[in-house]
C-alpha cells in the first residue's frame, strides 16, 4: 500500500465522534482527507480546525444528507470529478437507535430510516465509487459495522409490521457486513478489499450520548480499531473479514447465508435504482 502522504481518503460523517477523530488522524498523518457530513456550516468549521491542528490543507468538505439516495448520488459524482483517484472509502456515517425518540421514521425515498442512512446510502456510495478505486489500485473499503446485530427479516426489511429502533439498527448493521462479504468476493483483493468492524462499545459519540448510555470504550482505541484497517501494511491484501476492535471475529450466522446475501444484494440493488 502507498504511504498515508500518498492516498485520498473520504470518511462520512466527520463532524462528530469516530469520524471526526480519525479524519484528524489521517490529515495528520498528510493524507487527502475528503470529509463528509450533512451540515454545512458544521462541516465547514470542522474541515477549518482540523486544517488548523494539523497543518494539512489538503481536507476537503463534501456536503451530502445520507437520507436522500439522490444525495449519495451527488456524492459520488463530485468525488469521480474532482478527484483523479481515490484510495480508502470509510463508510463511517450512521443513525443510532432513539433517533426520533426510537419512533419508525422513513428516509426521503420512503424507506425506513435507520436502514436507509446505516446501510443503503453506503451500500450506493460504495458501488457507485468501485470504478474509481479499482482504478486507484491498491485500495481499501473500510465500513464501520457493530457487534449490534439482527437477522433480516425479507418478509418486513422495513419492519412496518412491528418496530423497534434496536431492531432496526441491529438489521442495518448485519447488512453492513454482508455487502462486506460480497463486495469482497467480487474484487481482487490485490486490488482493492474490504474489511468491517464493530471499533469498540458505546464510544464517548454523539449517537451513544443520545441514547443515554455511559461510554465503555476510549474513541481512541475505536480510531486505532479503524486506522489498523486504513492504513497497516500488514493487511494488504486481507478482505472479507469482520474485526471487533483489532480482533477477528463471527458476525451474524445469517452474514454467512449466500441466500440471505443473494436476496439482500437484489433487494439493495433494486432500492437504489442499480
């Protein structure tokens, strides 16, 4: 793999919690940061302080509300033309469980909320940015997943029947790691992998404040988690893996399901007009 100097590196959802951290260790380390986030005047003063702290110029904002596919298109389309390669995608950006007060909510296309932010937008961005990474070889998809899981339902994906947000989250999250396992049987790992991990319990985030619950993990030891999967030579090469913190592990059973994988890579595809 190239030196961090060398790489351009987008990672959604930067203005708060372990986005934010690790976008200000990879600016200090001299990478091209492309930080994104929904709000604009948030993002804006996020990209000055870490320019600030680090003296790396080369932090770029790039405004997109995950809600909106439409959005993630646009996303997408500005990095393929502003960019002449691109080498880590960090698929960060993600909703909690008592968003709205836990209530079902429904994303701008009309699907459930937590599914649509946690997992579909990535899932979009992801496959809509593949060309360019291939091309900017080697290269890495790095998404952050949770231990925090549960089995989709392909009667209800959008759990119009019953709600609850932990479900929710849990569905969305297990989706995360399944399009990890099929994007990486699909690329060349010399090329480009793809890795997921849970970077540790109830950080000190803003999604963790919400819920009310007292932190566990240093955000430090979830920016290492993460950096480890970015950056370390080590790993050239390794895809299709699922890491709690630093250490390998077992997702979901239903993450080793090819039918399951089948009907949720169609499903995802269809939703997103691919």
């Amino acid at each position: 793999m190239r030196p961090l100097d060398e790489q351009t590196i987008l990672v959604t959802g930067t203005t708060d919690g372990l986005g934010r951290a690790l976008a200000d260790r990879l600016a200090a380390d001299g990478a091209t940061v492309l930080a994104h986030g929904r709000d604009e005047q948030r993002g804006l003063a996020t990209v000055s302080e870490i320019r600030r702290a680090t003296g790396n110029d080369d932090v770029h904002w790039l405004r997109a509300d995950l809600a909106s596919l439409d959005e993630v298109r646009g996303l997408a389309d500005q990095v393929i033309a502003e960019y002449d390669a691109l080498h880590g995608l960090v698929n960060n950006a993600g909703i909690g469980t008592v968003e709205g007060g836990g209530r079902r909510l429904e994303s701008r296309d009309g699907y459930e909320l937590r599914f649509a932010v946690n997992y579909l937008a990535g899932y979009l961005l992801t496959r809509l940015l593949v060309p360019l990474l291939v091309r900017s070889a080697p290269a890495r998809i790095v998404t952050v997943s949770s231990v925090g899981q549960a089995p989709i339902d392909f009667d209800d994906v959008m759990l119009e029947r019953g709600y609850s947000g932990l479900e929710a989250y849990g569905q969305s999250k297990l989706a995360q790691v399944m399009m990890t396992f099929d994007l990486a049987e699909e690329l060349d790992p010399l090329a480009v992998t793809a890795n997921c991990l849970h970077p540790g319990t109830f950080m000190p985030t803003k999604m963790v404040r919400a819920a009310g619950v007292s932190p566990a993990t240093p955000l430090s030891e979830g920016v290492a988690a993460t950096l480890r999967l970015v950056a370390d030579p080590s790993l050239d090469g390794v895809s299709g893996r699922y890491y709690n913190g630093a250490r390998e592990a077992e997702p979901d059973p239903q993450a080793r399901d090819p039918l399951a994988r089948r009907l949720l890579h169609e499903l995802s595809d269809r939703l997103c007009g691919l």
